[in-house]
C-alpha cells in the first residue's frame, strides 16, 4: 500500500458516542483513511456481502450489537472463504476489567480470527494512540 493510499475502513458500532469519537481520533492520526460505519452486524455482513470485491483494509468491530452480535459476526467472517482474509480489530468496551478474563477473552478472540483487541479508553488521547497502532499493523500487513 502506498503512503498516499488511503486505508479504507469499516466500524460497526452501535454508540454513536463512540462512532463519533472514532472518527474525530481518525482526524489526528497521520495516514490517510477512509471511514464508512454501520450500527449493527446484520448491516455489517450485508455490506461485507455486497463489497466482496471491494472489502476494507481493516474492520474495528464492537462486540455488543444489535440484531447480531460481533462475536457472530467474527464466526461468520472466519469461517467465509471470501471474507477470511479480512483483518479484524475487536473494538469493544468488554464485560470486565479482571485481568485473567480478560486474557482468555482476548486469547479466545484470536483464536477466532480477530488480529487486534483493543478495549475502548475513556481517555481520548490514548483513544488515538491504540488506533493508531492499531493501523499501523494493518500498513504492515499489506507492505
């Protein structure tokens, strides 16, 4: 991927609080993007489904949705030969902060497929620095 190519992603997240401080955290990373979201996972595998030829970069993907859960959505992605190939960040604010669930969950999620797990910050500058990060994986990948 070129520097100057934009990175085309995906959110699917039902808060728009979060969907909106996403987009603005996008605004101060230095790599140029490309943002659709969608606020559950039926409208998630629907555009998945309908862009196949054209799927994003990355999906940041919460994991407590409407209509169908990310978890379900992670399953049906891995588990499609033309979507498996499609580097998934889980994007969630969890079920708890104990260490040892935590870890299995994370672990558990990568055994699923996902290739990133980062837990919503309350702090917005971190919020920048993890999805940076997160991006930068991603520039890796495709490099």
């Amino acid at each position: 991927m070129k520097n100057n190519t934009p990175i085309n992603i995906i959110l699917a997240d039902d808060d728009k609080d979060d969907c909106f401080l996403f987009e603005r955290a996008l605004k101060e990373i230095p790599i140029a993007t490309n943002l659709k979201t969608v606020s559950n996972g039926e409208e998630l595998m629907d555009y998945l489904y309908k862009n196949l030829t054209n799927l994003p970069d990355v999906l940041f993907l919460d994991l407590s949705m409407p209509q169908k859960t990310g978890y379900e959505c992670l399953i049906e992605i891995k588990e499609d030969k033309k979507l498996e190939a499609l580097h998934v960040a889980i994007f969630t604010t969890s079920f708890t902060q104990v260490i040892d669930v935590e870890h299995n969950l994370k672990k558990t999620l990568s055994n699923m497929g996902s290739q990133n797990y980062i837990r919503k910050p309350v702090d917005f500058q971190e919020l920048i620095h993890l999805i940076h990060q997160a991006l930068n994986k991603v520039l890796e990948k495709v490099d």
